[in-house]
C-alpha cells in the first residue's frame, strides 16, 4: 500500500469515471512519481509539462481481470524494473461496495482518483512563452525548413459555463494536436467530473493554463519582457500573444452581419493565409459568445459559413470545425514552404 503523502493531501483531487478514461489515465498518468507533477522546472526537451498523478484505482472484478476490458493488462504496462508494484492504489470490488465507497452510484465499471496538477499555477506563462519561442529541432520541423519556428495552435475560451461542452472541447482538441488551451477565469474547472467523463480521460493530453496563471507570471517575469498594459483577463492574454509572440487571433462569431468593421470579418472557407504563424481560436460563451473586449484584442472576426436558415451550431460542433479548418490551413501552408524551401 503505498500511503498519500502529508503534501498531497492537502492538494486538489479529481475523479474520473468510466473504462475507457481510467485506461488513458494510466497509460498517460501512470508510471509518474509523486515529485514529477509539482515540479517547478520547465520541461526543455518536450512541449508537455509534467504528468499528472494518480493515486488509486477502483473497478468491477470483470472489468479489471476479464475481456474486452481487462485493465489488468493496462495495469502490467505500468510497472518498470525499478518498480514493480503499479504506483498507485488498486481496489476492486463488486459495485455495491465501490459506490458505498464513493458516495454515489458507479456503473461505468472502473474509476480513478488523482492530483490536480499544479505546475501550471506556478509556470503557465513561462510554459507557454517557451513554447512559442522555442526554435525548431529535427524531431518538430523537417531539416530543409529548421530556420522556421513550429506553427502553434492555442485554443482561448471565453467564460465557457457547460461541463459538458467544456470536456468535449478537450477532446476534440487532443484529436486536432492543439498545443495549449487557455481558459478565461471565469470558465468552469476542466477537472469537473462531468468534463473528465466527456473528454474521455484527454484533460490529461492538451496542457491547460487559465487567465490567472499567465498574469502571476507576467507580473513576476524579470527578464524584462517589456510588457506593462491595464488589459487585464483574456483580452490581456491575447494582446501579448499577437504583440509579444506574433500569434495571429482569431475570434469565433455567430452574426457576421453586424455593423462592426473591426476586427475584420472572414469566413473559415474563404482563401485567408494564416500566413505561416502560430495561431489562437477564440471561443466564447455558449448563451452569449465572445465579449467584446476580447474580441477587440483579436486579428480578425471568424464565422462558419452555414446554410440559410441555420444560424448557429453547438460549441463543441462549432469548436471541432474550426480547429480542423485553421489546422488544415496551417498544414498546407507549411507544406508549401517546405516546397519553396
């Protein structure tokens, strides 16, 4: 039995529900010590900040020993020659007992407790400055293009309220290689048991920073990033993405028929370039999209065209359109570089 540390409890747990989210748990989580996910140092080699921790696992006897599931197998994986007993917790019992354990009713047939990470709270903004600024290698860039910076895609949402939209955004995110997404400090916790459950476990594959990490550490930068600015929030976020690190920002609109100029208004299927930059889709609000402050901190408006008579989509339809659409542009202009090259 491996006890929790006096540290660790006083940390932020979250719980995870279902087989197939307590696999990707272990196969993303599993092998990390306790030290790795409050590390306070920036990860120099890889684009991911730590792992995150799990702490036990709770499942159905024929959902951990039996086929098709089988989580023993997954569980095997995570042992190393150093240590091979699994570094978390395991129990399995009949349904009665795991939902008296948890409190609530579980019959998804497995479920996995862990720490929130809080690498973030302490390095989100020299993560995320690092991430933009860093030069190519041969492991991100083909060799023929190393003197170009890797296009970066961030994802921002604005005031996000639904647990459920909000995981199936983190999901999709995973599915299109978004590289970091940036949440308003007023958007619900991507570590709700509700997003857990709807991201399938993938709150663990896309780093996650809000609004308030990157302004602790801005504030207390002394490399002199020469950034001093009364914007505040997200729309401070997206000022010193397009001013500091030449991010091209996107804001996500349902009307484009108003009567605003600025930004300018552009459709995902029209013929814009992206022009080889790193860039950031903004997300708004399900009830009441982006606000305009934020919106006015963009490079340009960004509307799905639709059919008449349909005038919106869901946001988690909404968002995986886009996030397909400017990644495909990203590609195929990085492409056409690598020829020109």
């Amino acid at each position: 039995e491996m006890p929790i540390a006096s540290k660790e409890k006083e940390r932020s747990l979250f719980i995870a529900e279902g087989t197939e989210t307590v696999r990707m748990m272990m196969q993303r989580c599993g092998t990390c010590n306790v030290s790795s996910s409050s590390s306070k140092s920036i990860h120099t080699e890889t684009d991911t900040p730590p792992p995150v921790r799990l702490i036990s696992i709770l499942s159905k006897p024929a959902t951990f020993f039996d086929s098709p599931v089988h989580l023993l197998r997954d569980i095997e994986k995570c042992r190393s020659e150093s240590s091979p007993v699994p570094p978390f917790k395991i129990l399995v019992a009949s349904e009665e007992a795991l939902s008296e354990i948890a409190g609530f009713p579980i019959a998804r047939g497995a479920m996995a407790c862990g720490v929130i990470p809080d690498f973030m709270q302490t390095n989100g903004y020299a993560w995320l400055k690092t991430l933009l600024s860093r030069e190519p290698t041969p492991s991100t860039m083909m060799k023929t293009i190393q003197q170009h910076k890797p296009i970066r895609k961030l994802l921002a949402l604005d005031a996000i309220s639904n647990a459920a939209n909000m995981g199936s955004i983190l999901r999709t995110a995973a599915a299109f290689s978004i590289d970091a997404i940036i949440l308003s400090d007023d958007s619900c916790d991507a570590w709700y048991r509700q997003s857990i459950r709807t991201s399938m476990g993938h709150v663990v594959s896309v780093p996650i920073l809000r609004v308030a990490d990157w302004e602790r550490g801005i504030n207390n930068d002394h490399e002199g990033d020469g950034y001093d600015s009364k914007i505040v929030g997200l729309a401070g976020v997206l000022r010193w993405l397009r001013e500091k690190m030449s991010v091209e920002c996107f804001a996500a609109v349902v009307d484009g028929n108003r009567k605003q100029r600025s930004p300018p208004l552009v459709t995902l299927e029209a013929d814009h370039e992206c022009g080889c930059r790193s860039w950031c889709c903004v997300l708004g609000n399900e009830g009441h999209g982006i606000r305009e402050e934020v919106i006015q901190k963009c490079d340009k408006r960004l509307k799905i065209g639709m059919a008449s008579g349909v005038d919106s989509l869901s946001l988690p339809i909404a968002a995986g359109i886009l996030m397909h659409g400017l990644g495909s542009r990203s590609n195929t202009e990085t492409s056409q570089r690598v020829m020109k090259s």
